[in-house]
C-alpha cells in the first residue's frame, strides 16, 4: 500500500522485495512431513530448504495459528532465524 508522507512523497507499507506467486503444490504430512524437517535442519541449500518450506507450508500454517504450539515455530523451522527481516 503506498501512503503520501508528511512531506508529499510515496512510500510503501509493505515489504521491501517483491513475493513469488505462492503456489503451494503437494503438501507433506506424517513421516515425509517429519523427514522435510529434518532435511530443513540439517541442510545448507537454499533450493532444497525452500522447497521443503514449501512442501510443509500447511503444516506450519497450522503450528502458528494453535496457541499451545506457537512459542514452539522457531524450535522446530530454526532457518527462520537466518532470515534478518523476520
């Protein structure tokens, strides 16, 4: 959403980079599920971590919307704390 400062110039509210179409695709549950996250821990590349986020999208959807389980998002997706803006 762009906004007129004080001063008359534009600015924008939202994120500063642009978002990639979010197309979900397959979905993992049960022990694929478990297997992405392990693979999302333990791996370094930035392809592989971005398709396992993708594949567990509904899982973690469903972690920060139960309150019980939200203090526990950062234990279980950790890259999140490699990302600076988060």
């Amino acid at each position: 959403m762009t906004k007129k400062n004080p001063n008359g110039s534009d600015t924008n509210d939202g994120p500063t980079t642009e978002r990639e179409s979010l197309l979900i695709g397959e979905q993992l549950f049960g022990e694929e599920c478990r297997e992405a996250l392990s693979i999302i821990r333990h791996s370094t590349d930035k392809a592989v971590v971005k398709d396992k986020m993708r594949a567990t999208f509904e899982y973690r959807q469903k972690l920060i919307h139960d309150q019980d389980a939200t203090s526990s998002v950062l234990d279980v997706f950790h890259r999140f704390l490699d990302i600076p803006e988060l």
